[in-house]
C-alpha cells in the first residue's frame, strides 16, 4: 500500500529483505483503498503486502521470513522469548560500565555492579510504569502478596522506580534498603514458589504487562538482585 497519507512498512520490510537475498523485485503499488480491497478480494487474503516469487504466493511479510529461513517455521515457533530482559540488563551493564569509566577511569569497580544493579531497577520499573494497570493483572497471577492485596500490584512497580534512582544517586538508604529488600524477598519467594513448587508456566509482568517473558531464573534474578541490594545498602546506611 502505498498512499499519499500511508505507506505500508511492511512492504517496505519485505522489499528489503527479497532485494537483500539477490531477488530482483517487481514493486506493484496499491494506491487506493478500493485497489487494496479488490487486490485482496482476488488472491483471497486479508493483508498486504503480498509476496509472488516465480508465480508462486508466499504470503505476507512473516511468511517471507520464513520462506527466507530467517525465522522458524510457524509450528517451531515459540509465543515466549528472554529477549526484552536480556536487552535491559545489557545496556544497563554497559551503562554502569560506562558511568564507572567516567567517574573513575576503570570499569571494574564494585560502583559499577551497584549502577548496574539500579539502573536494571530502574528501567524495568519504567517497563511496567507503562501500563500500570496491565501489569497488575498480569502480575496478580503469581505474586504472593498482591493475591492477598490486590493494590500492592499498582505500589510495586512505584516501589521499584524509588529504590533504583535513590540508590543510582547513592542517597536515602534509610528509603531504598527497606523497599528493595521487602518487595525483592517477596517477589523471589513468589516467583520460586510458583515456578519451582507449583510447576506452572507463567509470563512475567517484570518487563511490562504486555510482557512474553518466561516466568523463572530471569524474574527470581530480578528480584534476588534487589535483596542484595537492600542488604548492602541497609549495612552501608548502619555502618556509616
């Protein structure tokens, strides 16, 4: 489709990556919606773009990627990937990598695990701040404490936010060592119980509630992590 208030980025998408295999492309535009209809009347699909490779439809732009071998068949395909996660931690790690460089001109510094520990806080505190209200429902099917009260699933994800900016800043402890440490040790005791107790396969509201996470070793991390966290920063907040 292509129109003067829309272009389809799908089209777009496809025509690079059969141009990027070594397929010479006929590019034939849908400039109207009456063409679009009737297009899509005649080949008896609901989408476009439509691929035709030597008279032969492949189909649209996900069944292009698998014709291509890029994903995996549609059966092989899985509805649940760590992908998101990984992403956060390892931005936040070279995040906390490059804070360290700036203040200290060296990476490795016991400063960078605390940054990147606050910062995977943070941002996964953003992810759910999104959508509050998505995330709570999601998250009411394995926490422990929201299933007893229900608004803790709105506070938590408030809770997370705090702690992770205080502690990026290195101030009020007295604040951040208490939430990290109680909404961490409950969320690792749910997160264990449900995983490795009851055996059930739940998505994980860590990343938002429109999340695909696999609930397990990712979520009981996240919140092993702020156990720690609140540990130490408790110890460093009494000591000092």
């Amino acid at each position: 489709m292509v129109m003067p208030e829309h272009t389809c980025p799908y089209g777009l998408k496809s025509k690079h990556l059969l141009e990027t295999h070594g397929y010479e492309v006929e590019d034939h535009h849908l400039k109207t919606r009456e063409e679009t209809d009737a297009f899509m009347r005649e080949h008896d699909v609901k989408t476009t773009p439509q691929t035709f490779i030597d008279g032969e439809r492949i189909g649209g732009h996900d069944d292009l990627r698998i014709f291509l071998g890029i994903d995996p068949p549609k059966e092989e395909q899985s509805d649940t990937s760590y992908r998101p996660v990984i992403a956060i931690f390892t931005v936040c790690a070279l995040l906390a990598l490059g804070l360290a460089w700036h203040q200290y001109g060296t990476f490795l510094t016991w400063q960078s695990c605390i940054w990147f520990i606050s910062l995977s806080m943070t941002v996964l505190a953003i992810q759910k701040l999104q959508d509050v209200e998505q995330f709570s429902t999601m998250f009411l099917n394995y926490d422990l404490l929201a299933k007893r009260w229900v608004p803790y699933g709105k506070i938590y994800p408030y809770g997370e936010a705090l702690a992770g900016i205080l502690m990026t800043a290195g101030i009020l402890p007295w604040i951040s060592a208490p939430v990290a440490l109680v909404i961490g040790t409950i969320g690792a005791v749910s997160v264990f119980k449900a995983v490795y107790i009851d055996k059930r396969e739940l998505k994980c509201a860590c990343v938002g509630g429109d999340s695909n996470v696999p609930l397990g070793f990712i979520s009981l991390t996240e919140n092993l992590m702020m156990m720690l966290m609140g540990i130490w920063m408790g110890i460093v907040a009494f000591a000092g």
